[in-house]
C-alpha cells in the first residue's frame, strides 16, 4: 500500500493499494451506469428519512441506534460518508456481547461504536481511482478505509477497512454509492469496529515448570458439521468443514461435559484445541469467530444444517493454520464455571472467503485415524509471576465521557533478571470486577467479567471507559502473564468523574 502526498480537506488522507488480484463478486450494488444517468436519485431526502419511509426495512435497527445514542443531528449535518450496517450485522454484534437488544447497552457505548462509521467527505465508487483506499478519520478519531476494487465482472466494488494495519478481513459492501441529501451512505452486513493488528502473545518457551500447577483436560462428546445445500443430511462420518460461500454455508460444532476443578478463581488458562488437515482456495487466510450456541440439545449423529442449533455470543476470532490451532476460551471458560454450566456447545463459522473460489476449511473429526485428532479443552492453573506493578493511577473522565485507557493509568514490568521476556504483548490483564457506573469496552464492545486484554492491546488505545452519568466508579484487574504466572494481588482501579 502506498500513501500518496496528497493534501485534502476534512483529513482524508488517499492512499493506492497495488497487486490486488482477488475475484470478487457483487450482491444488489447499485451499478455505475446507474449513476451516470441519474447520480441524484435519492438526494430530496435524509439517510435517516429514507429508512423511516420504509424504503429499506432492513435497517431499521440502524436508526434505532442512531436515535439512541443522540447521532440524529451528527449523521444528518451533511457533507459526510456514512458506512451503515444492516439489521441482521447489528444483531450479530450485540450476540457477540451476549446481549440481544440495543437498549440493553449504554447509549454511550451506542454512541461509540456508531460514530466509528462516520467520516467527513462524500466518496462513492465512482469518486476512487482503480484500486485505491481512502483513509477517512470517524467522529471516534479512528481511521476506517474504503477501498474500490475492479474485476472482469465489476470495476466499482467497494469493500471497508482492507488494510494491513487491522487484525480483522475486509467486508464487502452489499449496496453501495446512496447519495442522500446528507451525504453517501454505503450498506455491509457485517459490522466494521476498528482492531488493529497486534503482536501475538509468544508461544511458551520449552523449558516452563508446569510441575506445580494444577491441569486438567476436557475431551469432547460429540462433533458435526451442517452444510446449507444438504439441509436434512448429517455429516457425523465426515471430516468437519467450514465455508462461508453463498449458498455452500458449513458450519462445525463442537460439545463436551464440563470437567469440575478446584481452582476456578485461579484458571489461568483455557484453551481449545483443534486439527486443521486442509485449507483450500487461493491465498485463503481463513478467520473462524467461536461462538457459544443458543442450546445443547444436539448430538453428532442426528445434527443437520436444519436442526442445528443457534449462534449465540461470539467468544473469540482467530485466524486458523494448517496443523493444531489453539484457541484462547480462558475468559469464557471461567463464566461456564462461575454459571455453573454443565454442557459447553460451541460452534464454529468462517467471517471469510464468501469471493473466494473454493475455498474451504477441513477440520479432522474425533473418529480419524483412532482418535489421535480429538478436539479438546485444556485447563491450567497458576504459576509464580515474575511480573511487578509499574504504574497503578486513577482514571480521570467527564462526566458522560470517554477516556481512552493507557499504561500510564496501570501497567505492569518485570526485572530485568527475569527469566523470561515479558513485553506488551506478554503481559495480560482479566476484568475480575466491572465497573457500575460505566462500561469497559475493548474495539467498542463491552468487556464482562473475566474479559481479557493484553498490555498491548492498552497501549494502543484498545481499551476505554466509557461513563454513563452516575458518579465515580472503580474496577478491579487481575494480571497475568504469558506462560501462565499470576501477579499475586488484584489491581484496584478508581475512576474519578469531573
């Protein structure tokens, strides 16, 4: 990607993005030559006004957010490019905070993650050069990319944040280049929130003493997968797979009985562990959300993509490789005990791939080759930390504010005769007590309890508080470190509102 020097109003910053050689496919755009014989179509009317009309009932939830959180008059003021996400991308995020309802958030969390799809400038396809990214700066300071990319089938589609810098895949727009008398409006369905692409937390080193922790080992019961385009099959005897292309949707499942453990306050560690054989699809990097499923009343021999059961909150992203693929579920897997839940289901889908001929994940089944493939959960208790706090200050918000979360609020560092190398990326820190008068979100989202975050993922500005008008208020963290050691006592964080 190259930046070009070029000056421009509202800080938008262009930027040319080569070598894109990818096939995409388009989905109810509204074509070029539509805008060439009538590009004001839709310009006597408001965003908001053309969705109250009824004109799109499929994003209504939108306007609901956007009323809830007080944006009516920001989105309307003109002059402005607004990426806006459908009803069904909207339900999608709030299942990934486990919640259901917009209302059920604070109206200024709403607020935050809303205006991250607001920039100044109208930009339709038409307004980019082949292949290149506008860099646009939202209402939140975050940038978020609009990219115009051309195949033999389609010289003007438009996709948001394709960009190196994040951790998360480019998603397609599905209707694009509304141009309203407030400005232009594009349509995706699925909903951008802004992750840069972080370090990840080393692998542990070889000679770790694991000998006085506590572990334990989950197998599973039951795995399946359902395909869209055989409905009433069960694919129990096959190996698992996932697809994200339209109409060849496959989804994995996966079920174990909860194992008791003594040391739920002290889990330090869970993960899930999985088998990739076969990636398939040309320069196919896939990303696999985790969620846990809305029930458990299934078993691998009757699943069919018709009987299957719900996706409910999203638990965890993460790109998959060839070979054993680990899992972070350490936060989540702490709520099943606290919930006392005696069955986790998760189920697996790709948020990837849907242009990509062929492409597809294989994962191996329980049943191949005498079961050396078993999916499992694995369970840690702690270590001795070589971590000490370096830095433990209160927070300072307006009232009804914002304050981004730094190193300079709390942080922790190790001796320099450590044994290990604890930097950013090492160090993490779990939400053991939330905040009443506020919410601590992580990209937007709410954080709840037993949440983690790295010391990374602070420092770049990841982590904020968000007040919601009712006083001071205070948190409590506990840190860790990336080969399993726990500093010895929680953090307490006070948060003071002027």
């Amino acid at each position: 990607m190259k930046k070009l020097a070029i000056k421009m109003p509202n800080k938008l910053i262009l930027m040319l993005v080569l070598g894109v050689t990818s096939m995409w496919s388009c989905q109810d755009l509204i074509k070029d030559y539509e805008l060439d014989t009538n590009p004001d179509f839709l310009k006597t009317m408001t965003l908001v006004d053309y969705i109250e009309q009824g004109r799109d009932t499929s994003l209504t939830l939108y306007a609901e957010a956007i009323e809830y959180a007080g944006l009516t008059e920001l989105i309307a003021k003109g002059e402005q490019t607004r990426v806006v996400p459908t009803n069904n991308a909207i339900r999608t995020l709030l299942a990934s905070a486990g919640i259901s309802n917009i209302r059920d958030l604070s109206p200024n969390v709403v607020k935050g993650l809303f205006s991250y799809l607001i920039f100044p400038g109208t930009f339709r396809s038409i307004d980019l050069d082949e292949n290149e990214t506008i860099e646009g700066e939202t209402l939140t300071g975050d940038p978020l990319y609009l990219t115009r990319l051309i195949s033999s089938t389609d010289r003007y589609r438009v996709v948001v944040n394709n960009s190196a810098r994040l951790a998360t895949p480019p998603i397609d727009v599905i209707r694009q280049d509304y141009v309203f008398m407030d400005g232009v409006a594009h349509v995706v369905d699925y909903f951008p929130t802004y992750q840069q692409l972080m370090t990840p937390t080393d692998s542990v080193p070889d000679d770790v003493d694991y000998s006085e922790a506590q572990k334990d080992t989950i197998w599973v019961t039951d795995d399946a997968h359902a395909y869209a385009g055989g409905r009433n099959n069960n694919y129990n005897s096959g190996v698992n797979q996932l697809v994200s292309r339209s109409g060849q949707y496959r989804y994995t499942f996966f079920k174990f009985n909860t194992l008791p453990i003594d040391y739920v306050d002290d889990l330090t560690s869970a993960k899930l562990h999985f088998f990739v054989n076969t990636i398939n699809g040309s320069n196919f990097v896939p990303f696999c959300a985790v969620h846990e499923t809305t029930d458990d009343n299934w078993t691998a021999p009757t699943l069919t993509y018709n009987t299957m059961p719900g996706f409910g909150p999203e638990l965890v992203t993460a790109e998959l490789a060839l070979n054993w693929n680990e899992i972070n579920l350490t936060g989540y897997m702490q709520n099943v005990y606290k919930d006392e839940k005696p069955v986790i289901s998760l189920g697996l889908q790709l948020l990837n791939g849907q242009n990509i001929t062929s492409s597809s994940v294989q994962i191996r089944n329980r049943e191949a080759s005498n079961g050396i493939y078993t999916q499992f959960i694995s369970l840690m208790g702690p270590i001795p930390s070589e971590l000490i706090l370096r830095h433990n200050e209160p927070i300072v918000v307006a009232n009804n504010g914002i304050t981004i979360l730094t190193k300079d609020h709390f942080s922790m560092a190790s001796y320099q005769s450590s044994t290990y190398t604890y930097s950013d990326n090492n160090i993490i820190f779990s939400l053991m007590e939330v905040p009443v008068n506020g919410t601590l979100t992580k990209y937007g989202l709410p954080m709840t309890k037993f949440a983690q975050f790295t010391q990374q993922e602070l420092a770049r500005g990841a982590i904020k508080y968000v007040h919601n008008g009712s006083g001071n208020d205070s948190f409590q963290l506990k840190a860790l470190d990336f080969i399993g050691g726990v500093y010895e006592e929680l953090l307490p964080v006070t948060v003071t509102v002027q």
